[in-house]
C-alpha cells in the first residue's frame, strides 16, 4: 500500500492526494499552518503572549469564573484545567457532559482531578443524546453526531448560565488529526436534516438541543462576550509530559486514549471499515510525525501490528445500551451522512475549516 513519504497516511484514505514528492495535502496543510510555529521559539513566545492577554482580558472582567473547561477524565482536558489554574491563576469551573458512554475509568478519575485541584465541577447529561445516538446509527451509519453537538452545546450553556467569559478546550489542528468531516458531521444544520420528519420536534425544543448554539457562540465572540480557546493553538502540548507530570505531581495515570468513551472502539470499528481499514492510529501518528515527535519507522512499525478490523469486544455492550441487534447494526453500517449534507451543512463545514484551521 502506499503511503504518504513524510506521515503514514495511506492512498486509500478518504480525500487524501500526493503531490510530485509523494507527499499528501494533510501533511501540506500541516506545514502551511504550523511550520514557522515549530521552528521558531519567537513565534512561540508571541502566541503564548497572544494567550496571557486573553487571560488577562477575561479575569478583568471581574467575573466569578475567568474560564470553563470540559473535563473529560483524559489527558487534555487535564492539562487545561491544570494550565489554567496553576499557570495562569484564572478561577475555573468545570463540567462533564456525559453522553452515557462516559467510562467507569473516566468517571473515577474525574473525581479524582476535580479533588486534586479542588474546582467546582458539575455533570450534564441530556436523557436524549443516547436515544439520538442509536438514530443516527440507523441512519447514517455513524452515532457520533448527537454526542458532538451535545458536547459543544452544553458546554454553551453552561458558559452563558454562569456568566463564563471563555470556553477553554484542548484540542488542536497541531495536535489532533480528526476523521474526514463528511463521515463524522455533527454541526446543527446537518443534525437537524438526520432528524427533519421524525418524531423528536417537540422534545428537541425542550432540550440541549433547543439552540443553535454554534451560532450563539460566534455572535458572543463577535460582541466580544465570550470567545473559545482552544489551548493547544497556543502552547507547546507533549503529551509524555503532561503523563509524567500528573503522576508525579498528583499520582494520576491517565489510561490508553480515548479510555474515557466505552463507544470509542465501536467508532473506531466503524470509521476504518470507511476508511479502507485505517482511522484514528494512521490519524495520530501522523500528527505526531508532522510536529517531530515520532519517527516515520516507529509509526510504520506499530501500524504493522494492528491487526484486521474485527468487531470490537465492546460491541455487545454497546448495542444493548442503543437498543440494537447485531444484524441491524451491520446493515447500518452501511450508509453514510453523506446524504444529509445537502445545503447548510456544507457552509458549516467551510466556516470549521478557516475557524479550526483543519485541513
Ligand atoms: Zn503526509
């Protein structure tokens, strides 16, 4: 098979393409929007300078919380509430949107972080996410859209309950690779096609769903009310390090990634069965090669050893608590979103590309 001469993604990949050095547009990409970044320390020190003043700019607000964080029981989010706090001195409340495949591990080690730091910490969790989960499986092959949005909105809400002046999130398109937008969409417009004529309209209305949140945020930025961080943009972000750190500062392990969704495999299953066999790994170590922190062999070896894409022990599990036989599950996994991304969804996804800097 071949794969791209400087990552490992391969040619079967959805919307990847090479150019004369066999190189591929996501590594291209990379190199547009991060290359300078990572090899200067002056333009790293200015983004960090960039960061203070928005921080400085929030706690003079004088309100009770300078930022909200998402806790997810992994690495990230942890060293967000970990940078916030502890760096940069801003009073932080925190919260976990649980979409009901939040794991025992996650919830566990929430606990734990919320004591070590001593934050105020709150659960959201939306009776409707997991019902929509199994509806979007059926229709779309893929059931990750309402936990997405659901995510993305609560986080909305309770920043605007509680007066927060900045949404801090710790992911990035230096170091996150994120499966191609059209298998996993999940911005309003697009969820609102998946569900146009089924019987949800009155309970959306009365739910976390009720909103266009994504546009209520932006207008907030535009006022200048509230704006999204996103951490890593700014920051150097190794995530050794963050490991070592919480273990040694706190004696916090932080399990294999992604630990914290009993869902995840599933996805995981699903999106390389579209993906001719690779997703979130190929994904990873490709990030991790492109900002110099793993080497193209060490990747290719450990890709070596994944073995075919078999159904995922957890699958079982999984379809008990969406309420689906096996069979239905292999026929849905069939279909893709690509049909309810007529219209509006795309316009979404165009405006993602420039906000989120992703290729
Ligand atoms: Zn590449």
């Amino acid at each position: 098979m071949k794969r791209c001469a400087r990552c490992v993604m391969p040619e079967n990949y959805p919307g990847i393409s090479f150019d004369a050095k066999g190189v591929c547009n996501l590594c291209r990409y990379f190199e547009t929007r991060w290359g300078s970044w990572l090899a200067s320390a002056e333009e790293q020190a200015r983004s960090e300078a960039r960061l203070r003043r928005i921080f400085d700019a929030a706690k003079r607000k004088g309100k009770p919380y300078d930022a909200l964080i998402g806790l997810s029981g992994g690495k990230d989010s942890s060293y967000c509430l970990y940078l916030c706090q502890k760096v940069y001195g801003l009073k932080v409340l925190t919260f976990t949107n649980n979409n009901g495949f939040l794991s025992n591990e996650a919830k566990a080690r929430i606990e734990q972080i919320v004591e070590t730091f001593g934050v105020p910490h709150l659960y959201y969790q939306d009776p409707l996410v997991l019902e929509l989960a199994s509806v979007f499986m059926r229709e779309t092959g893929n059931f990750c859209a309402p936990c997405e949005l659901a995510t993305f909105n609560s986080a909305a809400v309770m920043a605007r309950e509680y007066d927060v002046p900045l949404i801090v999130l710790g992911n990035s398109s230096r170091t996150d690779g994120s499966v191609p937008k059209i298998l996993n969409p999940w911005n309003p417009a697009y969820f609102m096609n998946v569900l146009e004529g089924k019987p949800y309209r009155e309970r959306l209305s009365c739910s976390l769903f009720a909103r266009n949140y994504l546009v209520r945020e932006g207008l907030a930025r535009v006022l200048g009310r509230r704006r999204i961080v996103l951490l890593p943009d700014y920051l150097e972000w190794d995530e050794e390090k963050i490991a070592k750190l919480f273990e040694q500062d706190s004696g916090i392990r932080f399990g294999e990634e992604h630990a914290d969704c009993i869902a995840y495999e599933v996805s995981d299953y699903l999106y390389r069965k579209k993906c001719g066999g690779s997703s979130h790994k190929e994904l990873k170590y490709s990030i991790l090669i492109r900002a110099g922190k793993m080497n193209r062999e060490e990747a290719l070896q450990r890709l070596a050893k994944v073995g075919g894409n078999s159904p995922p022990p957890g699958l079982d599990h999984f379809l008990q608590l969406i309420g689906m036989t096996r069979q239905e599950f292999n026929a849905a996994s069939e279909r893709s979103p690509t049909a309810y991304l007529k219209g509006l969804p795309k316009l979404y996804n165009a405006l993602r590309r420039r906000v989120r800097h992703q290729a």
